[in-house]
C-alpha cells in the first residue's frame, strides 16, 4: 500500500492510516464478531449475512496483512482454520464501541435524525 497519500506534512495521519484499514465493506462487523472469540470462516459467514466467500476471504486476509487479525491453522483432515483478534484488533473494539454509542444516539432513534 502506498502510503504517500496519508502523509500531511511528512507525517503519517493516523485518522486516514485507521480509516483505510477499517473503511473497507464489512470490515468493521468482522472485527465485532470476533470480538467474542475464535471463529471460523463458516461461523463468519453465516453471522454476515449477504457477504460472499470471495469477499469474506479477502477482508480477512486484509485484516490478517494488517495485523489485526491472527490466522490459525491446524494439520487435521479436513483442515480447520481459526480466526481470532491480535491486540492490535482489540484495541479497535473501542472504536466499534464508540460507533455503536453513535449510532444509538443519532442514527437509531427516530426523534434525533435531523
């Protein structure tokens, strides 16, 4: 990834660096549905209802380039691959926990869309 495009005066700007890892379609509730624990790709799927395996297999790769998620895979027949958070995923919860207080603030109650 080139990073040029997030750099305001020499310096990385951690806002856009943090909206480009997270902006992606799904992204956001893959994370929150790991914030439970280990999951598999199927368990994923099926909590997301409407993404594709195709989409699904590259947001988590994505994720797992990233950092934020740790793959795991076990040597048995058929092979079994676990998904679950680093620390570097877990400190996002706050963020999803902050958007989740937003969301029920403005976004949910019908009085407040204005």
């Amino acid at each position: 990834m080139e990073l040029a495009k997030f750099r305001l005066d020499d310096t990385i700007c951690p806002v856009a660096r943090t909206a480009d890892i997270i902006s992606g379609k799904w992204t956001l509730l893959i994370i929150r549905d790991l914030t439970s624990g280990v999951k598999r790709f199927n368990q994923l799927e099926r909590s997301l209802c409407g993404i594709s395996p195709k989409t699904l297999s590259e947001r988590l790769r994505s994720l797992e380039e990233e950092g934020v998620i740790q793959r795991r895979t076990f040597a048995e027949v058929p092979p079994r691959v676990e998904y679950s958070l680093t620390e570097k995923g877990r400190d996002l919860v706050g963020v999803i926990e902050s958007m989740r207080c937003y969301g029920k603030r403005w976004l949910c109650d019908s009085t407040n869309q204005k």
